[in-house]
C-alpha cells in the first residue's frame, strides 16, 4: 500500500533524525506540471537557537530557503510526500532509503547501504557540499581540477556551470521517469554539439554513479579533434559507456535516444536538434539556445515596437525572445511540456537560457498550433527550422 510505504519511509527519517544520523533529504519528479519548486532540499543545521531542519525550494530562477522547527520541517516534508513530489530520497550516515511513487503502482521503498561515516555536521556555515565531485579523474584530465581536488585558477566560472547543469537535470531526469527500466534496458543520452564534452562527462559519470540502470551516451561533435581528445579522457578516466563521435546535428536524426541535450548549439542548430529528439520520441529534452540569427533577419515590427527596436541591442534580445518562444510554442504542440527558465547567473554566462522539455502530449493541439501562429504573424515570420522540420506551417491553416 503506498500508504504503508510512505509512513515506512517516514518513519526511517524520524528515526535519522532522532540518532543523529540524517545526511538530507530530497525531494523530485514534481506530480503537477505547474508544481514552482522543480525540487525540495532538507537537511540539519544548528542554528544559535538551536537545532533547524533547513528547507529549500529549488525554483526555476532562485531557491526559497527556511530553517524550520525539526517537526514543522518534518511536518511539511509529510505533506509534500505523495502529493506534490513523486520521488523521495533519504540520506543518512548508513544507508539511503528511496520513496516513489509511480503511475499505476503502489508506493515503495528501495534501501541502499552507504559508506559508514561519521554524523554529519549541522553547522549552518560548513561548506557546500558538491553534486559534482572536483576529484573526479575526468575533470582533472579536461584542466578543471588539479590532482589533490582543487578548481584550477580561471575555471571556477566552468566548475560552477557544471555543478549546476548536473543540479538541474537531475530532478528533471526523475520526473521525465527515466530512471530505471524493464529488462535493464540502459539510459540512452545524446549531447549534441558537445564541444569539449565537460557537461556530457558530467551527466554520464553522475547518473553512472546512481547505477539504477545502465547509462550509454554519446557526445556529437563535428570537430574530430576534440572527439578524439573527449575519447582519449574518457578512456583514461574509465568511463564506461561514454563515447564521442564526429557528426552534424542535423544528420543525427533517427537515432533511439531518451534524454537528449544540446547546449550552446549555435542558431538553428538547436532546432536540429529539438528535432532529433521529437523524432526520436526522447522523453527529455534540454537545450540551452546559442545565437538567433534566423528570426532577426526576419523580424519586421508591429508598428508599437517599430521606435525601439531601431536599437540594434534591443532587436537582438527581442529576436531571442520571439526565438525562444516559438520552439516552446512548437514542442507543446508536438506533445512536449516546455519549461524555459534561466539557468545560471548571467555573471558567469550570457547564454543561459534553458528550454526543458518533458514528453507528456497535448490536450488541445489547435489551440496549441493557433499560439505558434499568432506569435509568428505579430513579428512577421514566416519560416523557421523547426517548424519546417516538423511540417508545421507557420502562415496559414494546413
């Protein structure tokens, strides 16, 4: 019963808690599309007034944080359990616990054994503790890190960015239902236009490490020499499973694959990409746009925005916009719930917009069509990549 289930699971948290034991507690896959906080964080800290459970509520573009009362926190954990979150992981000194709660099944509880270690410390100052281990071989052998651990001088900004790629698919991944299979099918992941392959190292090893099933990914890039040197780390790092291969985007389509990226992928690159993916029926898709040329060639005015977008900087940024927008228009109406959310600092990268990209199929695909059609008819497009690559007419009713 997932009743039992949960007040299992509830009841190895307060036991946690009660020992000294508890590491943190998260919670993800989101039940509700329109859930604000993609994922929820708790942990002990022990504040001068005693000690706190910490909650966090990891929103598109910020986290909302509160030191609770240990009931109050456990209380609102409770809550959240089965309704608002799908997915719930335990943590503590001597073994994980894992709550879910899936479609069509009764809820379960899935223990794991960790490392013996020492109560974790509650001080409220310790430091962060990293998704992404800095002493990983991979990030060593791309110049990330040096061998004892440290973040090389001048890539801290590189660091950061994957800490917090890796922070963000990884709720995503949960809720798009892709972690484990029957038959012990492997996750099949395409990067495309990887470059050097820091992010697709990243997402692989991580996911690798949960060993909930079998992960197989393949980094595009039409530049063979970062293939092979990709190739050569990842052979040297042992990471099994990872490969690189030289290729177009475009000419990737028709591959099997569940969770495809793109990031950076430059102008109409990503909508090659958006469109492997919906030909490929990918459970997840995210994408991160690089320049918009296409539509700013494009875009003519309404006669209200004619003054202001004489500045050239303002019809760069509106032409990202009217961009952006359209593909979110276009995968919902292909059958995929977009998010579009920033996901960095702009401090540390002007690129950092992100369209996710959940398989869940539309309810209303007129209306759906209808939206892409009026946004293209107030700017004046009249063609665009990915529409063409879906046979999507953008003026017109078909």
């Amino acid at each position: 019963m997932a009743a039992d289930a949960k007040q299992e699971w509830m009841d190895a948290l307060m036991a946690a808690h009660a020992d000294g034991t508890l590491v943190k507690v998260t919670l993800g896959a989101p039940r509700r599309p329109d859930t604000a906080a993609r994922r929820f964080l708790a942990r002990p800290v022990s504040l001068r007034s005693g000690l706190r459970l910490q909650c966090v509520w990891q929103l598109p573009t910020h986290d909302v944080t509160k030191n609770l009362e240990p009931g109050e926190g456990l209380a609102r954990i409770r809550e959240l359990l089965g309704t608002d979150y799908c997915v719930a992981n335990l943590f503590t000194t001597q073994r994980t616990a894992q709550l879910e709660f899936r479609r069509g099944r009764s809820g379960r509880v899935l223990y794991s054994a960790a490392p013996p270690s020492a109560a974790p410390s509650a001080l409220h100052d310790r430091a962060k503790a990293r998704t992404v281990s800095p002493g990983q071989a991979w990030l060593q052998l791309l110049g990330v890190t040096t061998p004892d651990g440290r973040v090389c001088k001048g890539q801290e900004d590189k660091f950061r960015q994957i800490h917090r790629f890796v922070e963000i698919l990884d709720p995503l991944l949960e809720e798009a239902g892709v972690a484990e299979a029957e038959g012990g099918a492997p996750l099949r992941i395409w990067d495309m236009g990887c470059g050097k392959g820091y992010l697709t190292f990243a997402l692989h090893e991580h996911w690798r490490a949960r060993r909930e099933r079998p992960v197989r990914t393949v980094g595009v890039e039409i530049r063979q020499a970062l293939v092979d040197e990709a190739n050569r780390v990842a052979r040297e790092s042992g990471c099994e499973g990872l490969e690189f291969r030289q290729g177009e985007i475009a000419a990737t389509s028709g591959q099997a694959v569940d969770v495809l990226v793109a990031l950076h992928a430059c102008d109409t690159a990503t909508d090659d990409a958006l469109a492997a993916g919906v030909a490929a029926g990918a459970a997840l898709m995210v994408v991160s746009p690089c320049c918009h040329r296409e539509i700013r060639r494009q875009l003519v005015p309404p006669p209200v925005l004619s003054g202001a977008l004489r500045h050239g900087i303002l019809r760069e940024r509106e032409a990202e916009f009217v961009t952006d927008a359209l593909r979110a228009a276009l995968l919902e109406w292909a059958g995929w719930h977009p998010a579009v959310f920033e996901f960095i600092s702009p401090e540390h990268t002007g690129k950092n917009l992100m369209i996710a990209a959940l398989r869940r199929g539309c309810p209303d695909r007129e209306a759906a069509a209808r939206r892409a059609r009026e946004l293209a008819a107030f700017y004046g497009v009249r063609r665009q990549r990915l529409a063409e690559a879906l046979n999507f007419p953008l003026t017109g009713v078909p």
